[in-house]
C-alpha cells in the first residue's frame, strides 16, 4: 500500500497520507520520501495550481510513530545521539524545508486529529481548513521532547509567540472551534463538507494565473524572515515576471472587454 496517495482533478492535486491504520505517522523514511518526491515534482509542474493536504481514516496525522521511538526500534532514535541528530536532518526535517521551498500553494484539510508532528505539517501549509472533530495538540513535552520539525518556528508565526508557548509547554490538546478563533485554522466545517470546501478554496485560487500565485506565495513565505527592503526588492523583480507574462495581458484585455479571462500559464 502506498504511504501517500495523489489524484489529479484539473489543475489540483489532492495528497492523502494514506496510513490510516496507524493513523498516518509522518515520520517514517518511507512517509518523508514520498511527501518529498510528490511535492517537488509537482512544484516543477506548473500546470498544477494548488494542492490539498488530508488524511485517510479518522486522522490527519498523529504525527511520530511511539514505537519507533523505543531505543531498539532503529528509528529517527538511534544509539549514538550523534546519528539521532543526522536521522533528523535526513529524514522528517526535510519536510519544513521543502514546504517552505516550494512556491506551489498548499492546504491543509485536517480532517481529524492532528498532533505533535502532525500539527507542525498542518502548519508548513500555507492555509488550514478543519472539520469539526479536528482535534490539535503540540505535545511534544508529554513525551519528554521538542518539535523535532521546525515547530518553534512554524506554530508563532501563526498564532503569536504567547498562545505558540501555552500549546508548546503545556501539550495541551484544543478542539476546532479554539483552533478558529486562535487563528491556526481559516474556517471550521461539517466533518462531510471539509473537502468540499477545501476544493473550493483551491478552485479560487486555480482559478488565478499559476505564475502570479506562486510568486505571490514565495514573497509571503519569505516576508516571514526577510526586511521591507529586501522584500520590495524581490518584489520589483517578481513584478516584472509578472507583467512579462501573457496571463497578465489576458487579466488586462478582459478588464476592459468585460469577459471572464482565460489564463493558460503563459
């Protein structure tokens, strides 16, 4: 059985975890592997607009797998902490990376819990949607850990550094509903309307020239950590891409024709 599942609609590609049966672990080489070639690829692929992010089964992802974590499971934990260290550089650490690399947009459709891990994938997309038993947790702490995965950057620069420190200290699990008005998620939903509704979303933005949105996503991912000055730099210079492009001609002529555009991702 594949760890990860990908469906091609049009321009969007819905990715599944597809472990359902240990509710979707992500930190297996074979997990990280398959998140990484998928999303690259599709990266490379401009004809794909957006993507979508979801769990099989009753989970989004519970994030680490406790029985790989036991000192003889041969895990991301091995007998020299030296090597732990590389285990974490080589396998789930890569997934930060690449989501923060990528300039495809991506959504999260947290379809039920996600925890530890699994909360700092929902947060390496660039928007969450959640279903009503959605469930969060940054529990890290109960097992004695850190967020091996880049949660301490990720988790207060979308709720603030304060409730970032309530969830990371006290491993405390929140509902959806907390989750929204936090500002972790965008909406809440009926559990059978969640990917309807994050098909929606992604149609709204396929719906929009590819080259526009991916820039557009590449300077707010970098805005997190650059200054004004260098972001209007890049900007300037994503601009006149932008205005090179014949989906920007096409945006302009059907302004004035008053038609719907037709963008082509030229």
């Amino acid at each position: 059985m594949s760890a990860v599942l990908a469906q091609r609609d049009g321009p969007v590609l819905t990715v599944t975890l597809n472990q359902p049966d240990r509710r979707n672990p992500i930190s297996d080489p074979m997990m990280v592997d398959a998140l990484c070639d998928l999303f690259e690829a599709a990266d490379r692929d401009i004809s794909i607009h957006v993507a979508i992010l979801t769990g099989a089964g009753s989970a989004f992802s519970s994030g680490g797998d406790l029985n790989a974590m036991r000192p003889d499971a041969g895990g991301l934990r091995a007998g020299l902490p030296a090597q732990t260290r590389r285990n974490y550089r080589a396998g789930i650490q890569r997934l930060p990376l690449l989501f923060q690399a990528i300039e495809l947009p991506v959504i999260a459709a947290v379809n039920g819990p996600a925890i530890g891990a699994g909360l700092d994938l929902a947060c390496m997309c660039d928007m969450r949607i959640a279903g009503q038993s959605a469930r969060f947790a940054e529990s890290f702490v109960k097992l004695g850990l850190v967020s091996g995965d880049g949660g301490a950057w990720l988790l207060p620069r979308i709720v603030g550094i304060s409730k970032a420190s309530q969830l990371s200290l006290t491993g405390e699990m929140i509902d959806a509903a907390e989750a929204l008005r936090i500002g972790l998620v965008s909406e809440v939903v009926p559990d059978e309307d969640l990917m309807a509704t994050a098909r929606r979303q992604a149609d709204a933005i396929a719906a929009n020239p590819p080259h526009a949105t991916r820039m557009t996503k590449r300077l707010l991912r970098a805005a997190q950590t650059a200054e004004l000055s260098h972001i209007l730099e890049m900007a300037g210079a994503m601009q006149a891409l932008a205005h090179a492009t014949a989906d920007h001609d096409e945006a302009i002529d059907a302004f004035f024709d008053r038609r719907p555009p037709t963008f082509k991702g030229d």
